[in-house]
C-alpha cells in the first residue's frame, strides 16, 4: 500500500493519479474514470465510472465513488487501474495514461457498435444510441 494525504492506494497506483484523486477527496467535482489495463487499453465499462471522490472510514481510508450528493457511501475505487480522469462539468483531462487507447462507438439505427462489432444492439431509438455511443466515446457524461 502507499499513503498520500491520507489516503491510502494499491501500490501499483500512479503518482498522477493519487495526486489528483488526493486533490479530488471531499470536493464538489464530479469526475468520469476511464480504467484499463497497463497497456492503456480502456475496459470500456459503462456503470460505477461516475462520481465524486469520498474515503472510506477505518484504519485504512481509501478513495471511493460517491455517486452523487445524497449518497453516504459508495464502492471503493480501483486506483491501479485508472487510465482516463475527466472533470464533467467543463470535459477538462485531469488525467491520461500515456498510451490511453479506447474503442470508437458509433450508432447505426438502433444499434450501438464498438469497433465495429455490436455493442448495445436493441436501444429504444436511434437517439437513444447516439446519446450511448456519445457516452462511451466521451464526449458527453449522461446516457
């Protein structure tokens, strides 16, 4: 484990990231976290990416995802794994992995395609799959 702040992180955890995470804890910023693996490939995940940054309580405080304000806890976040942190209100990069790497997501009708392959194949209408792919491309932090 390596301790900063406070906080308390897996020690393959990134300098970068606990100072940002450190810097996040307890403030009112919502934050995205993109996660992969230690190639920067992204995990695409879709759910538990979005928040602010609380701490657990115990011997050991480590950083969680509050999802939103009226939330008293929340799971714990997956430091060594973080690839991509974005500020949602302004889309601002707080953080990237070097050789951040994620699929494209384009909609078709109904249908959300990751790379091409189908992703999401049965949205209630195609703007419903353009706010998917949107989501998962990025460039907007609601569905």
């Amino acid at each position: 484990m390596k301790e900063l702040n406070g906080l308390s992180f897996h020690a393959n955890t990134k300098l970068a990231v606990m100072l940002v995470l450190s810097t996040l804890y307890n403030s009112k910023e919502r934050v995205r976290f993109w996660y992969g693996d230690g190639s920067g490939k992204s995990w695409n995940e879709e759910n538990d990416v979005m928040g602010r940054v609380g701490r657990s309580t115990g011997s050991r405080k480590i950083p969680l995802l509050i999802k939103n304000s009226n939330s008293t806890g929340g799971g714990g976040i997956i430091c060594d794994r973080i690839i991509k942190i974005v500020r949602t209100r302004d889309n601002r990069v707080l953080y990237v992995n070097n050789n951040f790497n994620q699929s494209v997501f384009k909609a078709v009708d109904c249908e959300v395609l990751q790379d091409g392959e189908t992703f999401a194949p049965n949205c209630k209408s195609p703007e419903a799959a353009q706010r998917l792919a949107d989501y998962m491309n990025g460039k907007r932090h609601s569905k």
